[in-house]
C-alpha cells in the first residue's frame, strides 16, 4: 500500500474528530458571558443613559493632553509580563503597589472611568495618612482598593469618616500571597493596632495562581525589599516599565485578532470549559484553602508579635447574590477554622448582601460580575466599624459576627 493511501485514513479521522471539536468550541465561545464592560455598556446605552466608551489608555493620555500626571493601574502580574515583553528578567521582588503621587486610571463598569491620586506609596489614600500614627490597616484586593470607583467612594474613605484612621492598603490582583508581602512591607513599619484582612471569592484560585509567578513565589518564602523605605526607587522603576506602555510600544491588555484566532483553533475555550468541570471545584480549591489557612496563620502570629489583632473580613460577590454560594461557604469554612484556631474576630458580611437592596451595592444594570458601587462599600464600612466598636476598641475579641441585613446604618 502507497504512503498516501496510508495515510488518507488518518487525515480523515483527523479531521472528522477535529471538525466537530471546532464547532463546540465555536458553541462555548458564543455561550460565554460577555466582557463584563461591554455587557455593562450595552446596559446603559439601552437604558439612554452614558457611557464613557475610551479605553484605559485613551483615559490617560488624553488627561495628559490637559496637564494630569497620569498613568495606567498596574500591578505585579502586569509588571512581570511587561518585563517578559521587554525582554527583562521575571524574578526579582517587583513592586506591590503602584506610582506614588499620580493620578491612576482603573476601570469602569459605572458608566465612568473611576481614578485616584495616589499616596506617596502608590495606594489609594489622602497623603496625609502617612504622617500621623495609623489606628488600623485593611489589606485585600480591588475591592479593598476601590476599583472602579471614584477617589472618596472607597472603603478606606468610609472607614475614615467613621472615625477610624485607617490607612488602605488594597491593590487590585492581589491574592493571599500579595495580601501578606502588604503586611510586611508596609503594615509592619507602622504597627497598628487592628489589621483588617479582607477575604474575596476569587482568593482561592488566585492563591494557586500565585505560585506560578517568580516574584510573588519569592514573596511567599518570606523575602523582602523593604519598599515603605524605598519610595523613590519604587517610582522610578514603574515609570520606567509605564512609559513604554503608554506610548504604546508594550501591549498588555488588549486581545488582539491574531490572539483571539489562537485560542480558537487551539480549542482555548473548550479547554478552559473542562478543566472546570474536571478540578477546579475540587483539588484546586481544596488546596487553596489550605494555602489561605497558612498564609491567615503567618499573619495572625506577626501581628500578634507587635501586640495588634487581626481581623477577618468577608466580602460577598455579585454571584452570591445571584445564588452561587459554593465559593463563599469554602471560604467561610476556612475563615472560621482560622478564627477559632488563633483567636480572631471574623466580621461576614454576606447577610447584609441579601435581598433586592444588594442590587444597589454594585453599578447599575449590573448584568455581570461587576465591582461594589459606593453604596456598597459604604455599607461594608458600616459594619467593620460598628462590629470594632462592640469590641470595645482594643478589646480582644474571638469568634464570628453575621450581620443582620439592615443592620449596617
């Protein structure tokens, strides 16, 4: 037999089994949820209300056309592809927050794109929070950070009218690992009395996700820079990874056609579709748990070491108000198993997201996941300060407060 007639019934099964593969593909792609800002676009365009449709970088050089010292949000994940692309190393200790001093463009899912001014450590704070004794620290994610919102319209802000001097030290992308390298390089210096560690839904994958990103693995061993004394050389880094970004020379966050074009004929859709249905739910979780555990231990003991107290803080998502309670039941089982074995206070504040009012704590017309809008941050402050208050201030407290829906005035 011919080397063709050999291999004709190969090529034909190949493609008899790859032709049906590709259409699935095509069928999960369709089904997706939409990009959550376009979903969120459409939304107000129906409702005949604006939209800010400018891209991030389309924000910030047109506030630098008017003068604005602006740049993009950034974060270590981004840093290290940045580095990647630029042909640099991805190994050293990368920065954790971002420039000091500038005004920052972050999102949008509102209908406005949502910026702050920077401290001079790259958080999301008035300055001045640098320059007196600090009360308490809230650690976490973009929701700690105020993503999407304006400057004023975030926790921290709400936590300080309330009369606790918090300073926030959120970053959008962190997970525990990120959460953790905070506290040390900059709730350690400060030694607050209280340090509030936010806990979101998507921290058990982004714990496993940490593991793959050299910086962060180090950051995990324990290492350290030193960064709350070392301001300047954090700036000047940034900038330096920044400005090709700006200028256009190092994408980063556009899906460009020949990448969507990729993922498609490698089947990138169907692919991410079974790895859920095969582990993601189950071992990935699992071993996040295990790994948050840790990582809430390692905290509770440096902070006790200092005589301040850790606090625990859930945040309920928009897909537990919509019903979907399998993520934030694993992470209350962990928060509870940290509080009971050292001695934590556990603030949840999934009750107080129940109902048809938890709609009004995200953007309206919020048909995909989506952010807090400042009500819902507003909300949350009430409880953290009213659940401290209970304590007595600088009373130990151990165990679980559920807030009671309409129990945050």
């Amino acid at each position: 037999m011919s080397i063709g007639r050999r291999i004709a019934p190969v090529a034909l099964l190949a493609v008899s089994t790859y032709l049906p593969l590709l259409v699935a593909e095509a069928v999960v792609e369709r089904l997706a949820p939409p990009d959550h800002v376009e979903a969120l676009r459409a939304a107000a365009t129906k409702a005949g209300r604006t939209f800010d449709a400018r891209t991030q970088l389309q924000v910030v050089r047109d506030l630098r056309a008017s003068g604005v010292r602006a740049y993009p949000f950034f974060n270590a994940k981004d840093i290290g592809l940045t580095k990647r692309r630029l042909g640099q190393a991805d190994t050293a200790l990368v920065p954790i927050s971002g420039l000091g001093g500038v005004t920052t463009v972050n999102c949008n899912e509102s209908g406005r794109w949502g910026t702050y001014v920077s401290d001079r450590h790259g958080f999301n704070n008035p300055d001045s929070v640098w320059t007196v004794p600090a009360d308490a620290v809230i650690l976490g994610d973009s929701f700690v950070m105020g993503q999407c919102v304006s400057q004023g319209e975030d926790i921290g802000t709400r936590l300080r009218q309330r009369g606790l001097g918090v300073v926030n030290l959120g970053y959008a992308g962190n997970g525990p690992a990120m959460v953790l390298a905070t506290l040390r390089e900059y709730a350690r210096p400060l030694r607050p009395r209280i340090v509030i560690w936010t806990v979101f839904d998507n921290d058990l994958f982004d714990v496993i996700g940490e593991r793959t990103v050299p910086s962060i693995v180090r950051y995990r061993a324990g290492e350290t820079v030193g960064w709350y004394e070392r301001a300047d050389e954090r700036n000047a880094l940034l900038r330096d990874l920044l400005e090709p970004v700006v200028e256009g020379k190092v994408r980063l966050w556009e899906r460009t056609r020949r990448a969507a074009i990729r993922r498609f004929v490698t089947l990138g859709a169907l692919r991410a579709r079974v790895r859920g249905l095969r582990s993601a739910e189950q071992d990935h979780l699992a071993d996040g748990q295990r790994d948050l555990e840790a990582m809430l231990h390692e905290a509770a003991e440096e902070v006790s070491g200092w005589g301040g107290r850790l606090v625990l803080l859930q945040l309920p998502s928009w897909e537990f108000v919509r019903g979907s309670h399998a993520i934030t039941d694993r992470i209350a089982a962990s928060l509870e198993r940290a509080a009971r074995r050292d001695g934590l206070r556990y603030l949840d504040a999934r009750p107080l997201f129940r109902g048809r009012v938890a709609w009004t704590y995200f953007p309206q017309d919020s048909l995909v996941s989506a952010h807090y809008s400042a009500a819902g941050y507003d909300t949350v402050a009430r409880l953290v300060v009213d659940a401290l208050a209970s304590t007595g201030g600088d009373k130990p407290a151990v165990g679980r407060d559920r807030a009671e829906p309409g129990a945050a005035r």
